[in-house]
C-alpha cells in the first residue's frame, strides 16, 4: 500500500458525501473530470475498488465504507488542528470569514462592519450571506451572526438582543381587508431554508397552509413581496418597520421573539483579530438593536 494523500481522501469525502462526480465537483469548487481522475488514480495506486460506479450514481463498496470512516477521522482531526492553528494568531490583520442572513446585513450588521473596517483596515472581512448555517466546526466560516434560540456547543460567544416579529402588508392589499384575521389574510412564507426558524415554525402551526400563496428562502424577499401586495409576511421589526410601503397589520396572535448571537468556536475565539472582531461586534451590535430592534 502505497502513502496515503490527504487531499486524495477529501475526493472521497465529497463524492460519498454528494453521490456524483458533478456534485462532488461543485463542493470542492474544481471541475468533473479533475474528480474522476483522483478517485481512479487512488484506486489504481492502492490497489482497492472504492466506488462502484452505478447509472444512478457512486456507491462505496464494503472497503469504501472502511476507508470513509477512517477518512471522516482524519478529517476531523484537520479541522481540529486548522482551528487551533488560527486560535494562536496574535496578529491583527487577516481574513475572518464571517457568516449571516441577507435580512441582518441589510439592517443591523452593515454599519458596524463598516466601522470595524475602518478601526482595523488590515483585516479583511469575507462574509457568507445565507440562511442556511453553516459549520463553524467543520471551518465553513470563522464567526456566525445569527438568530437562534440557544447557543449551541462548541460555540463561544453572546446574546447581542432578542429579535421581536411583527405581521406586515401593504396599506393597498390592507385596505380589502377591514377586520383582518389570520386565517383570512394571504401569506408570504418561508422555504426550505427558513422552514426551521421560528418564525417558520409559528406559520406552520398557525396558518393554514391553503392560504400561504408564496414562499421564499429570504425574510428580505419576503418584504418585498409584501411591498408589492402580494399578502402579509412575519417578519423581524428590525427589517419591516425599515422597509417604505408597508406597514403591521392590526391582527391578534401569539407573540414571539427570537435571539440573536454572535458566536465563534472555541479553539478559535483567542485569535486577534477573531477575540478582536467578536468584542467589538458584541457591542456595536447591541446598540443597533437597542436602537430600534
């Protein structure tokens, strides 16, 4: 058996993870050929079938199975040694690959990035705007401004505020609608995205589902709809009492809030610039949300 290549061991992972060549292409950001290539070129260099090759896709034979585990350890232990490596950075310049919602850097995020830029110019911020989350483990971003409930573990870091929601529409989709009930009003809801947020989960057990006539991955796209008079969106006051043309619909329900952190994994939270960046983000952005959140 010839020595094994780490970056050989992360085709495997991609494609066992993602079931194709294509999938595992777009994962690792090269293209379907440069995969092929390294999973045939490690199988004839170690001499082990690795994938049976099936019209519907890769899947790992019996020593493909062995060598996944074995793979997945090595992996984490890569993440673990990056995480501690960057933990002892004490210098302040870099990049922090920062994760959040298009919904918190359009409102509550964006000034203070920009003050943090200007404090620190040396430091470049790479920042992710998804609502879908993202590994902190696994080094898919540095640190995470996201609303959640609880703050999961490994994760360091603060509760900047609790996040309020409202129900919004248009003053013109309003008007045909005088005494406004839940059941009676046209929703905007969420994707497959936004399914497991709370106000995601608010909507499915009170709404019924006949009357949500459109769906988004995106609170931000949510308002908008709601602009144009398509129906009523829950959505965070921080974003709806900011948006022109629409206004909270006068409706009875059940009141709730969500929380809102900033957080990093552990092993990375005493580098400069990450211990730098969570300290002056916890601040400024609990004076954005004392500011009207």
């Amino acid at each position: 058996m010839h020595r094994l290549d780490w970056s050989d061991l992360q085709y495997i992972l991609a494609v066992a993870n993602h079931g194709s060549l294509a999938a595992a292409a777009r994962a690792l950001g090269v293209n379907h050929s440069t995969v092929q290539r390294r999973i045939t070129s490690f199988e004839a260099l170690q001499q082990v079938s690795v994938f049976d090759r099936k019209p519907d896709g890769y899947k790992l034979t019996i020593e493909g199975q062995q060598l996944l585990e074995a793979a997945k350890a090595v992996e984490q232990a890569v993440w673990g040694l990056e995480r501690k490596i960057t933990g002892k950075d004490l210098k302040l310049e870099g990049t922090i690959r920062l994760t959040t919602t298009d919904t918190l850097l359009h409102t509550i995020v964006g000034r203070p990035l920009a003050l943090f830029h200007q404090k620190y110019p040396d430091i470049v911020m790479d920042v992710s705007v998804t609502n879908s989350i993202l590994s902190l483990t696994r080094r898919d971003a540095d640190v995470a401004i996201r609303p959640a409930q609880s703050k999961p573990e490994p994760l360091v870091g603060d509760h900047v505020g609790d996040i309020r929601f409202a129900i919004y529409a248009s003053p013109d989709y309003l008007r045909g609608k005088p005494q406004p009930t839940l059941a009676g009003l046209d929703w905007l809801g969420p994707g497959d995205a936004l399914a497991n947020t709370t106000p995601g989960r608010w909507l499915r057990r009170t709404v019924p589902k006949a009357k949500i006539v459109m769906t988004t991955d995106s609170l931000l796209a949510q308002g908008c709809a709601a602009q144009l008079g398509l129906g009523v969106a829950m959505l965070p006051t921080y974003l709806g009492d900011e948006l022109d043309g629409i206004e909270r619909v006068d409706v009875a329900y059940q009141e709730f809030t969500n929380g809102l952190w900033i957080v990093t994994h552990a092993d990375l939270a005493n580098a400069a610039r990450i211990h730098t960046f969570m300290g002056f983000m916890s601040e400024a952005l609990r004076r954005e949300m004392g500011s009207g959140a």
